[in-house]
C-alpha cells in the first residue's frame, strides 16, 4: 500500500490517530539485526489497550533485549476492518507496519473473556491460521497469558502456549529458548514447544495434554503426554517487585486514552479474601514496592510524559503498609507540578479526611465505595469484611468536606442470597441520603444523589464460589427488576449491569475445551467486540450455542461437584482448592475470615515465595 492509499483510508476513519504509529516512546528495532520479532496484541481498541500497565511493562520487557523486537498490535474498529476487506489489507503492527503473519510469536493479553472473539477475528486479519493444530512450521507461535489464562482451556485450541502467571521473567525467557533453538539448529515447532513447557516453569502447552470426559460431560482427567512435562502448571511470580523490571518511558499516544495518565504499581495481591473475586487469589502472595522505588519509578515517567495526573495501581490502594509516607513523597514533586495524584480502590473502612485532604482524586465531586451486598449477614457470606456504621462513617467524611454524590457498587446473585438481602441494597442507599441530612457540616442547600449499580454474580475460577451455579438469566432479569421497585427515594439512582452478557461471560469463564467449537463458529458468523453493547448479541450467541450442539446452562446455571475434576485444574495459581473448601463452607456457615495481616488463614501462596509479603514463610 503507497502512502496515499494510505492517507486515504486513515482520512475515512473514525480515530485515525489509532492507526498512525509513529508515537513518541515507541521502540523502533532494525529487522536485520534482530533473532526474533514478538507481535504483542491487545484484543480490543487502540484506545484501551494503550491504557493497560502490563502491556506497558511486558513490552519494555522484552525490547530490553537486544535480539528481541517487541511491537503493538491493537483490534482495529469496525469501519477500519470494513476498508482492511475493501483494500485487501492484512493486520499490521504499529510500528514497523509489518503483518502479523511475519512474526516468529504473536502474544495475547487476555483480560476479559468476552474479548475471546476479537483474538480469533485478529488472528484471521492477520492471516494467521486461527487452530494451532493447523500452522505449520513457518507459522507465528500464538501465546496467551494475562487474568483469563488461569482458566485457559475454552481458548486452548487456538494456542500454542501460555505463559501462566507473571510474566516480566518467563516471557523473555520463552523468547531467548526459541533463539537459541535456532541459533543450534535444533529448532521445530513441536521440539520448541516440548522443552518450553518441560523446562520454563509458568509454561503449559495445550497440545501436550489430553483430555478426557465422563459420560455425563464432566473432565475426567488432563494427562500430560510426556513424563517430563509437569502433570499441573504452577503459575509464576515476580518475587521482589523493587527488583522487578519497569518503564522510565511510555509510549506516548496521539490520542485521547481510556487512562491518560502514569500508572505506577505498589504492589501485588490483596489481603482481603473476598470470595467471589478472582484477582484477590490468582494475585497472591501480597508483595508490596517500597516507597522510595514507587516514588522513583512515577517521577522518571513524569520527566519523559508531561502527564498531568498519577494513579497507584493496587486492589486495595489503602491496604497499603505504607500509604502516608509514599503519598508524601509523591505529594513533594507533584503539586509543585500541577500532577493530581488518583488513589482508586479505596476501602469505606480505611477512608480519612487525612487521606481525603492529600488525594486529588478523593476531592473530586463525588465519592465511590464497594459494599458488594446490602445486608451485613450477606457481607460476612462474601467475606466483605465491612460493616454499615464503616460505610456511614466514611460517607460522612465526604459529607464534611461538602461532598454530595457517592457511588455504591453491589453484586447481585451471590450464594445464599434472599429477596430480603436484595432489598438491602436500596434501603443501605437510603440510609446515606438520611446520613446526609443527619451531618451538621453538610453543604446547605444542594441535594445528595446516591448512585447504586449492581452486577450479576459470576462464578470465577480459584474462588470459594467457583463451584456455585449462575441464577438463569429470568432469575437476573427478575432480581433487577425487584432491587429497583424497592428504590423510593428520588435521590437514589439505580443501574445495573446486562445480565445476557454475564451469561455468556458465566459459559467462557468455566468453560473447557470443547467450546472452541462454540468460538470458531462465533468467528466464521463474524461476532466481534463482544464487549461492546453495540455489537453484542445474546439471541445470537445461543443460535451459535445450539449449532455445535452445546448446553451453556451446563457451564453456568450447574453447580460444580466438590469432588470434581475442573477444566483449570490443570493450573495451579498458589491457592490450594482444599483453601477454596474450606473458605466455601464458612460462607455457607456465614463465617468471616480475617484479612491476612491480621492472621493467616493457609492459602497455600506462601509456597510461592515473595519479598515484603505478609505471608508466612514457606518452612
């Protein structure tokens, strides 16, 4: 294509800056004198992907290496794929604008199951065969990794590989094995992939495993095919997260991002142990930065960005050991440079007018909570761990500093859930407009506004409620509809989440292999951005369901036997499934357990390792 045919299409898109490359901070490698090329692919918009820290962080990764050029590759929007067909275009990446089909490995991140079909659409943009089995020697390694490769199997045959687990060490390393089976001659596909799995921990190769079923369509067994490759793939950690690798510099977009900000990590996992939430346990162990190095690591991107704002990526920012003393040094050059610092994921039970006064974010116009349940018998189910006088309290906070708006998120759906603790979510809302009108220091004459937004339960693997059963999209779509009727306060705004699209989320997140069929016939019926509303089709989605003769209510609406053989099985995250029971029986039993810097309650992450973490030593 010559640069007028190009500037022709760029001209008739939305975004075209999207498309564009050239950005200041990207990498820029001579083809020549590198060993192998890594298309890294974001399987959802530029704007999006840009905006991802681990996309960020892996790619400074792997172009530290001398002989590996790693470059971007985002989904294009639709009107872009509609000229891509018209012109006969392959998909390229942003900076040398090479197609995908020229690289030795294309990686994709996989954070959101309803992304799947945007990696098959890219793969066929890219002209790539979209069933591992099907490439060929000359073919691109496909790589998955990210927070849905811990349940890889729905995707796992159109994957050579996964790097499970963190991967600013293991994906180098996957890479330096391939260029130095080349370098020896001793290079093949099927070699390559044998003595990554069987000797880079973090590595599990779909096709070196095989699958049975029982007669009534549970997993009997995954069986490794060699006696050297691992029976469970353990994921892998970054152990000391000062010592871990970061980047002083970031690519610079040329337009508006979902995040246009620094992003700086303090540290990994959460203490917290809520049982429906996924991250909290496939991110253990906790493992903290020190504030010296979170300071410098936010300071070189300022020096190289100009970004007027800074964000402390955490699960739970204020679970931070040292949270005063990093806002401080942050505070010292940020506000002589006009740079607000943002401190999301702030718990109601650790929010202070302290934190408050020092925190940009936190002095915005309104204030967000997540209580997750309305009823406090339904949070100790949950494992919150938070109490309504904690809620009250914070709210107050807000209310003294001339706050009206708060922000509430809940779940709807969980185990053991009534009508009665549904209607909680509501009247908890009401109890903060009446906690308003109570505060002496409120500000007069404005009117508080109290937005509650509910989502549907969905059942994740390695949580306490794995095993539990999705309610049916009528029991969703009823349970919406009754939360609102109990709302009687015009101050109170309700929304929720479209409970179609948590079904078909339900289906990928526990699903094993034999939903690839399912996906590839999504693919050739071109579903794409799935993610997207506008593009999602639920009537669709169970047309394609019924096609290759698949039941989704066995994946979402079954609850899971104990003593089942589950499709991630085969992954090991750290935490121990006799964890999992144990914690599932208390929530049952409506038993809390305690956070763990206040005791330990034998994960099994500590096995792991990790420096700076609360957990105990492995013995």
């Amino acid at each position: 294509m010559n640069q007028n045919e190009k500037r022709m299409i760029l001209t008739s898109v939305q975004k075209p800056g999207r498309y564009a490359g050239g950005e200041y901070g990207q990498v820029i490698k001579d083809r020549a004198a590198v060993s192998a090329r890594f298309a890294f692919c974001f399987p959802d918009t530029y704007e999006i992907g840009m905006s991802n820290l681990g996309v960020r962080i892996l790619y400074h990764c792997l172009n530290l290496h001398e002989r590996i050029w790693c470059e971007r590759v985002y989904d294009p929007w639709v009107d872009m794929q509609e000229k891509m067909k018209e012109y006969d275009l392959p998909l390229t990446a942003v900076e040398s604008g090479d197609p995908l089909s020229v690289f030795d490995f294309i990686g994709f991140t996989l954070q959101y199951e309803m992304s799947y079909t945007n990696v098959l659409n890219m793969l066929e943009l890219g002209r790539v065969p979209i069933w591992a089995r099907e490439r060929g020697e000359h073919d691109p390694l496909v790589i998955g990794g990210g927070p849905c490769s811990y349940n890889p199997e729905p995707v796992a045959d159109f994957f050579d590989l996964f790097n499970i687990g963190e991967g600013e060490e293991m994906l180098p390393e996957i890479v330096e094995l391939y260029i130095a089976m080349r370098d020896e001659g001793s290079y093949t596909r099927a070699a390559f992939l044998h003595r990554a799995a069987a000797t880079i921990p973090g590595v599990y190769v779909p096709s070196l495993y095989d699958v049975t079923y029982n007669e009534d369509g549970t997993v009997r067994a995954y069986t490794p095919r060699y006696p050297d490759v691992p029976a469970v793939v353990t994921k892998r950690i970054v152990t000391d997260l000062d010592k871990g690798l970061y980047p002083e510099q970031v690519v610079m977009p040329y337009i508006e991002t979902v995040q246009d900000r620094i992003t700086v990590e303090v540290g990994r996992g959460c203490i917290r142990g809520c049982r429906f939430c996924q991250a909290g346990m496939t991110y253990r162990p906790v493992r903290e930065k020190t504030p010296d190095v979170i300071n410098c690591q936010a300071r070189a991107i300022f020096d190289t960005s100009g970004y007027e704002e800074l964000s402390l990526s955490s699960l739970s920012i204020s679970d931070y050991t040292r949270i005063d003393e990093l806002t401080d040094k942050l505070l010292a050059w940020t506000n002589p440079n006009m740079v607000s610092l943002s401190l999301p994921s702030l718990r109601a039970d650790s929010f202070t007018k302290e934190l408050m006064d020092k925190v940009a974010s936190i002095r915005a116009s309104s204030i967000t909570f997540a209580p997750e349940a309305g009823s406090q018998r339904l949070r100790d189910v949950i494992n919150k761990n938070l109490y309504e006088q904690d809620l009250m309290r914070a709210v107050n906070v807000a209310f003294d500093a001339g706050k009206t708006q708060v922000k509430l998120y809940f779940m709807q759906g969980h185990p053991t859930e009534t009508d009665e603790d549904l209607a909680e979510i509501p009247e908890l809302a009401h109890r903060v407009v009446s906690e308003f009108y109570k505060n002496p220091n409120r500000p007069r004459g404005r009117q508080p506004q109290v937005t509650i937004s509910v989502s549907p339960f969905i059942p994740k693997p390695f949580t306490a409620f794995q095993w539990e059963p999705q309610d049916t999209l009528e029991e969703m779509l009823r349970k919406q509809e009754y939360v609102g009727s109990c709302v009687r306060d015009r101050k109170v705004k309700y929304n929720h989440h479209d409970a179609r699209t948590c079904v078909i989320e339900a289906v990928l997140a526990r699903g094993d292999r034999r939903l690839s069929a399912a996906l590839y016939e999504a693919c050739r019926r071109g579903f794409r951005f799935d993610a997207w509303s506008e593009y999602f089709d639920y009537d669709k989605w169970m047309e394609v369901f019924a096609a290759v003769g698949i039941d989704p209510a066995f994946y979402a609406n079954r609850r899971f036997g104990l003593d089942e053989v589950l499709p991630w099985d085969v992954i090991d995250c750290g935490v121990t499934k006799a964890f999992l029971k144990r914690e599932r029986a208390k929530a049952f039993e409506g038993v809390t357990t305690p956070n763990c810097r206040e005791k330990c309650a034998g994960c099994g992450a500590n096995r792991l390792g990790g420096v700076r973490s609360c957990c105990p030593k492995k013995e």
